[in-house]
C-alpha cells in the first residue's frame, strides 16, 4: 500500500492518521544509549552511517511508526561550513560564536559536498533498509534557527546576540541567512536525491520574532528554501515547524507554500483545524510532558488531538522531542491508541 | 486632569496614549545601580520602604510615565509563605524547590500580612509622592507562574518539574495553587487599601502550557484573582499578562474579566487590534530588543505599534522588562515619540 504519511501531505484519503516522534531515535531508548557510549563524539556519530542507520531503525522495530527520520542534528549544517561546533556532555552544542562579516567569510559553502558524504551515505542506507509501508524523512534546520546558534555560540537564551544583530545591522545578517539557504537548499537535494522522501525544517526558534522579523527571518527563508527543493524535486512533501509561532501559523503556513506544519503542543487545537488545516496538513501536537508522565492523562490528551484534528489532513506527533527519561512503554501506549483509530 | 492610564482602562478617550515601561526602574539606571550597592541583598533592598520609594520614582524624573510601579519583585510572596529564596548575582532568584504536600504545609498563610508589611509601607509612600497625573500600579505574580518557580527553584526552564507536578497529580497541585490565588488576592487588596490605583498580574510562564492546561493553571487562577480583588475594590482596573500564550490570549481576555491585556513583542498588531482591543484594552509591546538596539529600527517599529493600536484603548509599553544595557537615552526617545503623538 501507499505510504501514509505521503498520501496525508499529498491531501490524500487514510485509513488511519500516520504518526511518528521527534527525537523518537534518542536517549530514552536503552538501546540508543548503548550504541551511544561506544562513540563519545557526538558528531562523530552522526557522521557514522553505519551508526546513524541502526539508531534511525530502533524505535521503528519497536513502534513500527509511519516513518523513519534520519538521526543527525541540525548543527551539521555550520559545522561542515566550517564554524567550530562541540558537543559537550550534559552542555549542549557550543559554537565558536560568530557575530561579523569578518566571521561570515571563513564560512565555506563547499563543505556541504564535502563534509557531509557521510550523512548523505546513512540516508542511502537507512533507504535501502525501509520496508515498503515506512517513509523516510529528511531534514535540516531553518536559517534563522541555526543562525541563532551560530551567533550565540549555543542554544537556551533569549537570543539577545543574534536578535540585536538582525536589528541593527539587517543587511549584514541577510548575508549569513543568504548562506544558509543556498547550504540548506544543496543539503536537502542531496538527502532527496539519496532517498528521503519528505523533508522536515525546524524553526525550533522562531517564537523569539516579533511579525516583522518573522516575515523576514523566518517566513521568507522558509519559502525560499521549500522554492529552490521543489524545482529540483517538484514531489517532495515539505512540513515546515516555526515553532512557538502562536498567531503567526496562519502567515507561515499561508506565505511559504509548505505542504504540513508541525505545531508546538500550546497551539489550540481548534484553532488548529479551523485556521491552518484548511491551507495544508497538520501535524503535532502532544505535549512531551505528558508522554513522560503517561496515564490516563495522557491518553486522554492522545484522544482529544485525535478527535479534533484527524478529521482533515493530519500526522500525529508531539510537540516537541522525546524527552530523555520517557519510559518507553508510553510510546508504545501512544502507538496503540493511534493504531485502534478513533 | 484624569490619569490617563485609568482613562484608558474604563475605556474613556484620551488626549495621547498612556506609557510605562516593565522594568523602568532598574539596572539600565546609572542612579539606580548606585542605590542598589548600597544593599547587597536583594530582598532587603525590596523591604526597604525608603529605597523601593526612591527606585520607583527614579525613572519617572526622568521620563514621565504615565504610572509608576511599586518596586519589588513576585517572589515575596513565597519568602512571605515562609520558602526560603534568594538572590544570587548573576544567576537571578534560587528557592528551596516545593514538590510535594509536605511542602505544601509548611507553608504560612500568615506571612502575608506579616513579612510584606515593608512592601505595603512604600506603596503608601509612594502615593503620596505622585503627583496627580501619575498613577500608581500594584502586582504580584500569577500562581502559575509564582508556582513555576516554587516547584523547579529557579526560572529560565522548560518547567519540567511543575509541568509534570500539574499532569500527574493535579489535585495536589491545585492545593499549591489555591494557596496562591489566597495569598496573592490579601496583596493585592493590601497595596490597594495602600494607594495601588490599578493592578498588574504578571504571568511570564503562561506560555508554556497547552490549552487544557492553560484553562486550569492560567486562566482560571488570573479569574478568581481578579473576582477577588472586584469584591473589595469593585473600581480598581486590572491588566493581565499571560506572557506568550499565543493563540489563547483571546481566550484569557474573554475569561478572566480583566480590564487591560499585556502584550509580548510576538503578538501581530493586526491580530490584536481585531481581536482583542473589542474586549479590553491592550497593552505593550514593543521588542525589548529594539529598545536595545535604538535609532531607526526602533522608531519605526514604536510608530507601527502606535498606528495599530492607537485607534482603541491602548497603554505604550515593552513586551518583556527592559534590558539592562539599555541605553537610557532611548527610553527617552520612545518617551518624545509617545508625547509627539500620532
């Protein structure tokens, strides 16, 4: 049969809503952190295709979700341009920040073929090992998202750095939004044309903007890079996640020309299918909290996103990522619910 | 004349829009940093009525708002229910984390009217200070927010603890917050009882809730908080600010019964203008970071916002506190732009 989760982006009819997990390859699995421990540099991992490939298959051998997502991070993107990128235990990412033309320079676009063979390999592989009902998912970080960590040196702040560079000096910073969607339109081809199927953006900081810098930092990057995937590859469904985006959904989901929004778990779900499902699928949006805690409260939750959303194009998900101590049973409780329909 | 910011809330016209700034009185101040070193602990500094009287006047000599706001801080109320917090430099307020019944009870009621008896003291100096174009506004946190940093300790997170607290056991959790809503409606009738002409409930974390979950730990405490302030003080307007609830911000303006809504920068113009200034009067909401960042970027951004929502009752503010870089010239030039009018 069709893969669900394509037939939903392509407003197509299914037999049940398709679902799948942000982070749902990740530490609340024990076999992930096994794996884990025997590569204790965390972008050496990703760029381990034999690793990312085992890690993307495990919680499909458990939950036999609607698709598979690539394991990578989105800060492969400033690394392979050559910013320094870290990963230090239980710290995040830590960047050498970059805050000037001068910074801009030293970035080199070629690193995108180059450095990134290896992730563009596990999408090969992680291809060939999917079962005819699994879709594979691509994706990357939106521009403003990955700028922020560029100009921060690291993720959790208000972003006050890259936020005051954007208003002060708007050209100056265009040009490093410039640069990551030309980088970002040449990865997401590349992972197309490797296998993925679908493609997801994270905007995971994009509820930082006020309307103007949202239309320019967040809306108009968004559209170019959904513009410059689909004249290589008209067929690929793109879900775009502007996340904490509150009223600006409805601009986003309008201007971008995105084919699926991925809401954050505060967006009102009638809102949701009155606004946004009627321009493009809906996917989201449980509260991560509540698959940690699990229940008859989160089943409840499960049940209502259900009823209200799955009568239009719609892709169960979270919120946001599978938070490290979920136990893993929930998941599977999640799945069940899903899989008996409404 | 009438004060303009309570004409403003009963929804009468007036002559130019009302202003104040969240956090006028504070670091960006040169004259306030000197007072500050003068007591290193902050709690002390906030319990004592002859300098909070100072640091509130501080910025009104300068720019003449419209109001002036009683200088302290929501968590004295926690200190006052006897939980012991503290203000560390450089690393904002820690609290001995509240996670259980036990807790719960060992909290004092009590405290209320005891401990904030300082706080209550300055408002009376305050008001007699003003002159009589200047109103004076009194706070307190929201419960769930005040709650938010009782259970983690700290703020700055995704509130992991409280927000599981809330979803596993929400009828202890509600005890937290019944104890809030108590607590916070005694302040309240206190500093209007001292001379607070017009109040604000400041609920930061707000927009880390899902609906459900927004209507139980949100909108219903900011509901009986504002019923029992009417019941003693049936004329004192309110503001509420359910900072980045999005979408549900129509739904807290509908529900709660407050007479004005705070804003954050995220919240298009437009939007607000068609939905919620019918309601009540809107408040805000300027980026904090264009405050920062000043000259044309900030003009025109004070002037936009002047533009939309000048046509109903509306109050000039930020969306979150000032910066402590701030320059204090650019206070002042938002503050000419205002008085220039439209």
């Amino acid at each position: 049969m069709a893969k669900r989760i394509l037939e939903t982006l392509h407003k197509r009819p299914v037999d049940r809503p398709p679902f799948w997990f942000m982070r749902q390859a990740g530490r609340y699995l024990p076999e992930y952190r096994q794996i884990r421990e025997t590569a204790p540099n965390f972008l050496e991992f990703c760029y381990s295709p034999e690793k990312a490939l085992e890690v993307t298959l495990q919680p499909l051998r458990r939950y036999r979700m609607d698709a598979a997502i690539l394991f990578s991070d989105i800060l492969v993107v400033p690394d392979a341009l050559g910013q320094d990128v870290q990963f230090r235990q239980g710290e995040g990412p830590v960047l050498e920040p970059i805050r000037d033309a001068v910074g801009l320079d030293a970035l080199d676009p070629a690193g995108i073929d180059k450095v990134l063979d290896p992730v563009i390999d596990a999408v090969g592989r992680i291809s060939a090992a999917l079962d005819d009902e699994t879709a594979l998912i691509g994706f990357a970080g939106a521009p403003w998202t990955v700028a922020l960590y560029m100009v921060e040196g690291r993720g959790g702040t208000e972003g006050t750095e890259v936020r005051t560079w954007a208003a002060r000096d708007p050209e100056g910073f265009q040009k490093l939004i410039d640069i990551l969607c030309d980088a970002t339109i040449r990865y997401l081809n590349r992972q197309v044309d490797a296998g993925a199927e679908l493609l997801q953006l994270f905007d995971s900081w994009a509820g930082l903007l006020g309307e103007e810098q949202f239309m320019r930092w967040v809306v108009e990057p968004n559209r170019r890079i959904v513009e410059g995937v689909r004249a290589a590859h008209p067929d690929v469904p793109i879900i775009g996640f502007p996340r904490n985006a509150g009223v600006l959904y409805e601009t986003f989901v309008r201007e971008t020309g995105v084919d699926g929004v991925s809401l954050d778990h505060t967006v009102p779900l009638q809102w949701a299918a009155d606004v946004l499902q009627p321009v493009c699928a809906v996917q989201g949006n449980l509260d991560n909290h509540m698959l940690l805690v699990g229940g008859e409260a989160m089943e409840r939750a499960v049940m209502q996103i259900l009823d209200v959303l799955g009568h239009g194009p719609f892709i169960f998900n979270l919120g946001h990522g599978i938070l490290p101590p979920t136990p893993p049973e929930n998941v599977g409780r999640v799945a069940e619910l899903i899989r008996a329909g409404r």
